[in-house]
C-alpha cells in the first residue's frame, strides 16, 4: 500500500505550530488533489489546507482542538484506494533526549491525568501532557514552567528542560507551607471571584478572543507603558484629500483616505528616529532593518487583526493606498494569510474610525512602540500669521504614542510622535498626484 504523509507545512515567517480546527475529510473518504482537508488556525488567521495527494484518508493523527508543529505529520493517505482500518487506541513509546539524559515518554491516549487547558487558560499539546503525566508533573507544576512556543505555549524542551532541572524524582508540593520560589519576575494576579447574578448570560470566548486576550495581558506584564500625546493640525491634508479624492479614484481605481497618509508621516518619522523600531531580547536590543507597519483592523466578529504592510519605506503614497486598501479589504472578507500578519515592527491603530478623540493603546509584541490616530475634529483655533494671530476653523486630531520603557525613554518616544505631528502639519496642499 502506497502511503503519502500529509505533514503541516510552513504558513508564515516565525509560524511554529497550528491548531487543527476541524477536519473536512473523515478517514475512509476520498479526497482528490488539491481538495480542502482540514482546517487549521494559527495566532490569529484561519487557513484551509488543501491536500497533497489523491486517494484515501487512512489516518488523522492529531484531533480537533490538538496543536500540531509545524512539519508534524497529521494525516496519511492511501493512493492505492486501499480502504481505512479503524485501529484501536495504543500505547505508543518515543524517547526524548535531553543533554544529561533520556526520557521516555508513554503516551495513552486513554488514560490522561493532565487537562488540555490549565487554570490560567494555557493550552497543553498531547505530546508534553503524555510527558507530564510519565513524570508524575502536577498541573500547578505545569503551570509554572515559563513558555518558550507560540503565546507562552510550554513545548516539548521547555518540559524536558524543567525535568532536567529537578531531577529525576517528582517535587513533593505541601498546600499547607508552600516553598517560595528563588527567581519570580512579576507575581500573578489572582482572578477574582466574579458572581454570576440573575438574568446574567455567559458567553464563552471564541478562539480569536481568546488569543488577543492573553497577548494584551502578556504586553502589560512584559512592557512598562508610557504613553505621549501630541495635537496635529491637519487642514492641509483634510483641502488636499478633498481636492484629490475624485481624480485619484479615477486614475488609480482606488479610494484615497486619510491612513496612508498618516502611514506616510510615520515612516517619515521612523527613519529619523528608528530606536522606535526595535525589539527586546532578555538584555539585548534587536534594530529592525525593515519597516514593517502593522495596521490594527477590526474583523466583521468584532475582533482585532493586524495586517503588516511590509517594507513601507519602499512605497510612495499611491503604493501605500494600495496595500492598506488591499489589505482591509482581505480581513473584511477573511481572507488575509498567515504572512499577511506576521512580521511586524511598528503597529498604527486607527481609534479616530469609533470617534475616539485619543486612547492608550497596548503595545503589540515583540514590538515596542505604537501609534492610535485619533479621530479629525474641527476645533476653534488660533491661527499664527506673519501679520497676529487670528481665530479660525482648523482640522485637527490627536497622537497618542505608547512605548516600552525599558528601551525608550521620554525623550524618543516624546520626539517620534513630534516629528509625526511636523510632517502632518507640513503637508504640501499644491502636492501633485
């Protein structure tokens, strides 16, 4: 019997692992070519994937809701037509090597004492429960062991590496006098007690909630937010739009809005000041080469998204309105891919689209820095000329720059979100198109 295995394949710049949302296929069926087969879901993107061969579905290897890494296989195809023999549950054995020694790791799928999901919401794939439960790791232990994977995910050499440091014999955990830890970077909150009253409906997250809920409180915990604002007049851009909007339309086949002009300034401003564009690793700083801008997007779900538009700095603003329609257009209809989201280093977030005058927006990480661009009000002003200062009607809107402490001082991120302002304010309203 001819045998093709179906292994998870690479989706996106640093995309590791997948979880397998549902199967379009059951094993026994046909499938063709290039058919969809199953349906997986990375950080923040839902894929279909087709199938890389023609024949029967023998085998699936990881359940719905399981993680799979990728280049695991997942599935087996049979390309003689040979039919699926169900086979019963097994005890199967694989051998872990660490530096100092070699765990084997007994995995029935039967017989779990460790849960897929722990207290704090992390999800355990079978491979480190099985491990777990060989090694006799309580879940609070389990817990405690820092996530090297996707969203602090624990992978198979984070456990291995905590089995390693304690030794081969299980740590004996007293409720009563609990021993206290020698290296606690931050103390968890405790959720609180929250009561459920009368009439109360409970509403269970979906998957994507729940990711963007566990990234925005893992930034919090990481990054010490600081937060700036600047107030930028913006007539010139509001005229020239104005002015351009119906010939643009016509000669480009797009619509010209305020973002990418925005987007324009802020690389502008990255390039003068690019300790904005950096990452953090434990002790050292990582200086992006590229200027990749994220624009945080809401999903039809009500959800948020964040397309990247890589290498901004490459673009005029005709480019620039191309990619930011296009990919607008790609999250309302779901269609964005996973290398769509991924490299990103500095995020844009448009809070003026819900009438925001401003907002403190969480920083996107591994990123340290990001830009909310309020909403563009007219405001009584005074207006400075070479003859006195006058009243006048003017478009303004407020910058609002959050950044990680740790790498930007007040001064950087004070100076970055000025110099945006500057290049807003400085708009050539005679710019030809």
């Amino acid at each position: 019997m001819a045998e093709i295995e179906i292994k998870l394949p690479k989706m996106g710049e640093s995309v590791t692992e997948a979880t397998i949302t549902n199967w379009l296929k059951e094993v026994g069926e046909t499938i063709e070519m290039d058919e969809p087969l199953v349906e997986v879901a990375t950080d923040k993107v839902d894929n279909e994937l087709p199938s890389e061969a023609e024949g029967t579905l023998i085998k699936i290897l990881f359940e719905k809701d399981e993680v799979a890494q990728v280049g695991d296989v997942i599935a087996i195809i049979s390309t003689d037509g040979g039919a699926a023999v169900a086979e019963p549950a097994k005890e199967t054995k694989t051998t872990a090597t660490t530096d100092s020694k070699a765990v084997e790791v007994v995995s029935n799928p039967n017989t779990e004492s460790v849960s897929k999901t722990g207290p704090s919401g992390k999800f355990y794939s079978p491979l480190v429960r099985s491990i777990a439960d060989k090694e006799g790791i309580s879940m609070s232990e389990l817990e405690s062991i820092s996530g090297s994977g996707e969203n602090g995910r624990v992978t198979k050499k984070d456990i291995l590496s905590f089995i390693d440091s304690r030794g081969n014999a299980p740590v004996e955990v007293k409720t009563s006098t609990p021993a206290p830890k020698k290296s606690s970077p931050a103390k968890v909150a405790h959720k609180p007690n929250v009561p459920v009253m009368e009439g109360d409906e409970i509403i269970p997250m979906d998957r994507m909630r729940k990711l963007i809920a566990d990234h925005m409180v893992m930034s919090v915990q990481t990054s010490p937010h600081v937060t700036s604002y600047v107030e930028a007049d913006v007539t010139n851009i509001v005229n020239w739009r104005n002015k351009v909007k119906n010939t643009f339309l016509a000669k480009e086949g797009q619509k010209i809005t305020f973002t990418p002009i925005f987007m324009e300034a802020i690389v502008k401003a990255i390039k003068d000041f690019p300790g904005v564009n950096v990452s953090i690793d434990g002790d050292n700083i990582i200086q992006r080469k590229h200027i990749n801008l994220g624009m945080a997007t809401a999903l039809p779900s009500g959800n948020l998204i964040v397309p990247v538009i890589k290498d901004a700095d490459n673009f005029n603003l005709t480019g620039l309105t191309k990619q930011v329609n296009g990919l607008a257009t790609k999250a309302r209809n779901n269609k964005l891919a996973a290398d769509d989201i991924s490299g990103g280093t500095y995020t844009v977030t448009n809070v003026g689209t819900f009438g925001n005058v401003m907002g403190t927006p969480i920083i996107n990480q591994p990123q340290v820095a990001i830009l909310a661009l309020g909403a563009v009000r007219k405001v009584v002003a005074v207006i400075e000329t070479p003859n006195g200062d006058t009243i006048g009607i003017r478009h303004k809107m407020y910058l609002s720059h959050s950044y990680d402490h740790r790498v930007v001082d007040g001064a950087l991120g004070g100076m970055f979100v000025k110099r945006v302002a500057d290049y807003l304010e400085d708009f050539d309203v005679n710019r030809e198109i």
